[in-house]
C-alpha cells in the first residue's frame, strides 16, 4: 500500500470518527423529560430472579446486573422513571434515554449519542410511536412499531432497547421516597 493511500485512509478514519454525534447531554434529556423536577440516581443491582424474569418479558438477553434508575418527583410525588441504554446498532454504539410512566408506559425516548452514519438515524416521528406503549408482544417492528425504510438495523436496536427497558422497570419496586 502506498504511503498516500495509508495516509488518506487514516484521514478517511478519522473523518469518520470526528462524525459521531453527540445530540443531548444525560442532564439536557432528563430536563426534557421531567421539566421541573427533583431527580434522583439509584444504582440497583439486580437479582438472578430479577435478570430471567426481564429476559423474559423483553424477549432478549440482558448484559448488565446493575441498572441506573433516574427516578424523577414533582411535589414529592414520582413523575415517571428514566434509563439509558448503551447498545450497538450495526457495528457502532448509539445511547438512548428512555423515559417510563409510574404506570409502566414509555413516556419519552431520547438518542443522546448516535455513532452510526446520520442518515440512519431515524426521524423524530418515528420514536414518537412508542409513546404511550406498554410492554406486550406487539411491542415491536412490523407489529404495533413501524419498520424505517434505510435505518432498518437502527429501529430493530430501538425497539429491542425500549422492550428491555420497560422489562427491567417492570420487575423492579419504586426503591427511594422523596
């Protein structure tokens, strides 16, 4: 290989990397889903009982034991739980914020980082379909969620996130008191 190909593959990988895209900081999402609320960051481990009854209910493999809840409250009243999920889309990483209900519905999903090329990911309609979803067997493409023609592996990933999310929320108790 010539050292001008070298140096203009180096250039090309390091265009690439400079392109990942960080759209909203953790705080910045929280504030968008919880406006005006106290937050609070509880590290739960969670049990074997808890791991195989969310694997179940998600319908895919957990790969973490300790969660992240952000449990938000108004006037000392809980206004809804949020997650992050860190998990690969084709071959690079993507980090997603989803919000949950007291009651167990997706109250909102923010893309925080996206690594994949921009033009996979989708538009802001698409997510908004999973709002208000609860945690079912059509809760996933090609039934009660719309495939994304050209950000196919992207919508998979999503919907795989959101279901596992929703899994973990449901097995877990509110843990914390204003």
């Amino acid at each position: 290989m010539s050292r001008t190909l070298a140096i203009f593959m180096i250039a090309a990988l390091a265009a690439l990397t400079a392109s990942a895209t960080v759209l909203l900081t953790r705080d910045d999402a929280l504030a968008r889903a919880f406006p005006d609320a106290e937050v609070k960051r509880i590290e739960v481990f969670l049990t074997k009982d808890q791991i195989v009854r969310a694997q179940n209910a998600a319908g895919t493999k957990l790969d973490k034991k300790i969660v992240y809840r952000y449990e938000a409250y108004v006037d000392d009243q809980l206004a809804g739980v949020a997650y992050f999920d860190a998990h690969r889309v084709r071959t690079l990483p993507e980090i997603l914020m989803i919000a949950v209900t007291p009651a167990g519905a997706l109250k909102e999903i923010e893309v925080l980082s996206f690594k994949e090329p921009m033009e996979y990911l989708p538009k802001r309609r698409w997510y908004e379909q999973f709002l208000t979803q609860k945690l079912d067997q059509d809760l996933r493409i090609g039934r009660d969620i719309d495939g994304v023609v050209g950000a196919t592996l992207t919508a998979r990933a999503t919907s795989q996130a959101v279901r596992r999310t929703l899994a973990i929320h449901s097995v877990l108790e509110p843990l914390s008191t204003p």
